[in-house]
C-alpha cells in the first residue's frame, strides 16, 4: 500500500509542517537561502538540483510565505522562514555528531565577539542566544575543499554573516 503524498487530513503539527518543508531539496534551499543563496541560477548551481524541482520548491516556498519574491526575482527569507533556523541548526549539528568525524563541517559564531555557538544557538563568550543576522558560519574542522569549486561554493568556503546576499 502507497504512503499518503499529503498529510493534510492529520491533526498534527509536525505533518502540516512536514507538508512545506518535508520533501526531498526543500530545507536544503532554505539552508542556501540562510546561506545568503538569493537566485535561481545561484540554488541550481549550489545543489546540482533539477531545475523544474527547483522551481516548484521555490514556488511553494514562496506561496507558504517561508520565502519572498522580490521584483529582481531574488529570493529572501520571510520572517516565518528565519524561525526555521533552529531546527536547520540542530539537523546541522546531529549531521556532524554522527557523520562527521572530523569535527563539524561548518562552525557558527557570533559575528561580535568571535565566540563559538552551542547547540542551542548561545555563544560560550558572552553567553546570548546570537540572532541570525549576528551569526557567522565558517568551515570547521571537518570541511574538506574540493578541486574546482563553482563561484557559489568558493564564497561558503570563506567565513561570512548569515543572510548577506552572495554576490
């Protein structure tokens, strides 16, 4: 028997939440977009995505108000869609804890006082809950470069603030 491809007839807020940002590439395109990832071209390059997936993810995102189309077609992130953070943070951190050896990929700072992030967004210096605009994420331990990196990859591979456009 098929799964469901919907959840829309469950009393559960983790389904109707799964139902926007469950499906295969979605929370990578948020990721990107935390990233700073503001055009098209740019989430297809980055993710090595098929461009009609993108579109339609791209088009949901949008039409759940977890993204923003402005009239230069970028793509921002909507006030509902940097409530996403915590749990892009957490997935990233679970995902070191269990498949990165090397340490964490990317490390995440406050951009003020240059103290790491803990799991739960607070930094050991000053001990804040650092917002998303004063976070900086930098590769980490394990971050491995790769030969031939595209202009997109080449700018994530350089410690930067969350949300500044990638220019």
């Amino acid at each position: 028997m098929a799964l469901p491809s919907t959840y829309a007839d469950r009393n559960c807020s983790l389904a109707r939440a799964l139902e926007i940002v469950g499906e295969r590439w979605t929370l990578l395109i948020v990721r990107d977009a935390f990233y700073g990832v503001r055009r098209f071209g740019d989430f297809a390059t980055q993710l090595g995505i098929p461009r009609a997936v993108l579109t339609n993810r791209l088009k949901l995102l949008v039409r759940e108000d977890v993204l923003t189309r402005d009239d230069d077609g970028e793509y921002r992130l909507t006030d509902k869609g940097i409530e996403l953070w915590p749990i892009i943070r957490s997935m990233m951190a679970w995902g070191d804890a269990f498949y990165s050896p090397a340490g964490v990929k990317r490390a995440l700072r406050h951009d003020d006082d240059g103290g790491l992030l803990d799991h739960e967004g607070r930094c050991e210096t000053c001990h804040q809950v650092v917002a998303v605009p004063d976070t900086r994420i930098e590769p980490g331990p394990g971050y491995v470069p790769t030969d031939g990196l595209d202009p997109i990859s080449q700018v994530f591979s350089t410690p930067r603030r969350l949300l500044d456009p990638v220019r």
